[in-house]
C-alpha cells in the first residue's frame, strides 16, 4: 500500500474512500453549520478544543483526517480536478484557506494549490511518520490536519499544498452573492419582553423589534393593544443571518422558551394578544413552522395539545420605543427578575453553544 503511495508523493497512508460534505447556504462566501458552534467564515480567533468535543460535531471522516491525519484515497476526492471559481475554507471551523485562483490541477490525485490566502490561513510543523520526512499543513485557525506541503508546484512560489478534499469546504463565486439577504421571521409567544430578550442572545440574530401584528386596526397603541379587542398579538420580529442560524433553530428556541398549549395565554398574561402565534411571511416559513409542530405533536414532547396558530403576516408594526430592549434597560424590575430571567437562563442552558460571545 506504501509503494504507490510514495510515488505519489502523498499526503498520508489511508486508504479509506471519503468525500467532501460541505452544505452551503452561502452569503459573502459563508457556509451555515448549526451543528458546529465552532464554525465561522468570519471569526478567525485561534480556537483551543479538545478531540472529545471535536467528534461531538464533526462527521466521522471528517474527525479521521482532521484530527487523527488519515488521508483519503487519490482520485476519490471531488474537488482534486475542480476548476470552479470560488473559495475554499477549513471544514471543521470555517477559515478561509485558499481561493480558486491559488488552485492547479495537479496529477497527484489531490486538491493541490501553490499559495495559501495568507500567512495565518495555514500553518506547518514537521511530519516524520511512515519513515519520511514531510512538512505537515495545518488550519491556522484550529490546527485540523488539511494534508501536506512540497517543493514541486509551479511557479511563482514553487509549493504544492496537497489537500484533502474532505478537509475543505468550496463555495463557489456567485453563489453568494446570489445569497447575499437577511431573511425575517415574526413570532408571538406572549409578553413580548421575554421573547426579545432571548432571541437577543442567540447567535446569528441580528436585530429583535418588539412589537404587534394579526390585528384589525392600523398602527395600534400598547394601551390599545392590552384591551384585547384589536386583534393584534404582541410579536417580536427577528431578522437573522441564514449562513449563521436558520428558521428550524429559530423555532425550537421558540417552542422552548415558551408554552404553546396554553390558549392564550403565558403564565399571568391573558388575552388573544399573548397567543402563541407564527405570523409566516412565505409558503417556506409556513411548510416549516406546521412541520415542527407536527413533530412535537407526534413525539408527545408536550402534555397537552399545541395551539400555536399559523398566521399570515399582513403588516407588522412597531412598538413604542421603551418597549424596545425592555429587559436590557429594566433588569431590576420585579417582571424581569421573576418573569423573563427564568426564559432566559432556560435558553442558555438548552441552547449554551449558539450563545453571542
């Protein structure tokens, strides 16, 4: 097995097939994982996790060459003769690595490059395994096997970097421009103070407004609402990076920060206008709010029946200002000690990897 594989001048000895699992909902050349609380395409800080951690959320094959150095087979790969345009990371944290231009179709059998994107993108140490003598590459980022460096590319720097394939993520240009959106979802799961100030903390939301929608009347006052004859719930409206967070983790944190068998009504607060509501604003958000519902529904996660109601959105208005951020200006106040601090430490501790730094 050695002999062909030295004459290849390889990046290592397994012979075990893998290919690339790279699922890209790109924007601005980014890959959404959720899975992965350590993957980012933005965020180069150096990472410190333990291999323990690591196979909690990087696929099997993926674990094997990233952090034991296994190498995939040549020629099994996808990307070793791509001439895509695009941007490739690291697979296991997000780093930017190489870019298309960097790329030469090499007859080795791997991915091979001739220059890194910069100096802190790869990294090298000395590899004497097999009874040779190599220069192991490693992400900057998270120190993940990506395969090794020699001295027979071409021109101008001379170096062949000889990736795995299954080590690298690509996105290819265009992709994410064509992706280039925040995408908005409205929900209403009582007090709106309690369901801004969670979703305040979740990574990937960009802005929380609190405010009312499903109402009969145009822009309505919060006295007006509290009546309970408007017609309106009081909802927050959540814009948030796709390639960060998407719409089935937006909603599990919904349906576990509040209770949707409770028509309305959360806790002390009742009336329609704290119903448990998803206001959707297209046919997606729709099949995928009845979806999860259908699941909690069939898994009996809750005693009694989810009443949430699925609403199309017709308009969304915002509240008055110091309604905005409410929990964050009125910490002390008797509500949000006993009301919304128990939400909030029940989000963070189901959801303590997706938490904002």
């Amino acid at each position: 097995m050695i002999l062909p594989l030295l004459a290849l001048n390889a990046c290592g000895q397994s012979t075990k097939s893998t290919e690339l699992i790279s699922k890209s909902t790109a924007m601005e050349n980014t890959i959404n994982k959720p899975g992965n609380p350590y993957y980012s395409n933005t965020d180069t800080t150096k990472l410190n996790v333990s291999n323990a951690e690591w196979k909690k959320v990087l696929s099997p094959d993926l674990y094997a060459v990233s952090r034991n150095a296994d190498t995939e087979r040549a020629f099994t790969g996808k990307l070793w003769d791509s001439e895509a345009k695009g941007t490739y990371f690291c697979a296991a944290c997000g780093n930017k690595l190489f870019r298309s231009n960097q790329k030469f179709v090499s007859s080795c059998g791997w991915p091979s490059f001739f220059e890194q994107e910069n100096k802190n993108s790869v990294v090298f140490k000395d590899d004497n395994s097999y009874g040779m003598r190599r220069i192991e590459a490693l992400c900057g980022r998270c120190d993940g096997h990506l395969g090794h460096l020699f001295d027979d590319g071409p021109e101008p720097t001379g170096k062949r970097y000889c990736m795995n394939s299954i080590a690298l993520d690509f996105v290819p240009d265009g992709v994410a421009a064509n992706k280039n959106k925040l995408e908005t979802i409205t929900l209403g799961g009582g007090c709106y103070w309690c369901v801004e100030a969670v979703y305040e903390n979740l990574k990937g939301v960009q802005s929380v407004v609190s405010g009312f929608a499903g109402g009969k009347n145009a822009n309505p006052t919060y006295e007006e609402v509290c009546t309970g004859t408007t017609g309106h719930a009081e909802v927050v409206q959540i814009t948030y990076d796709p390639t960060v967070t998407n719409i089935d983790e937006i909603f599990k944190v919904f349906f576990t920060v509040h209770d949707p068998t409770t028509l309305n009504q959360q806790g002390a607060d009742v009336g329609t206008q704290y119903r448990s509501v998803i206001f959707y604003a297209n046919k997606e958000q729709k099949n995928e709010a009845r979806s999860i519902i259908e699941k909690l529904s069939s898994e009996k996660v809750y005693s009694n029946p989810i009443v949430t109601t699925l609403e199309p959105l017709t308009q969304f208005y915002k509240a008055e200002d110091y309604h905005q951020n409410y929990y964050q200006n009125n910490k002390n106040q008797p509500y949000c000690e006993m009301v919304i601090q128990p939400k909030i430490e029940k989000f963070e501790k189901v959801f303590k990897d997706r938490l904002k730094k």
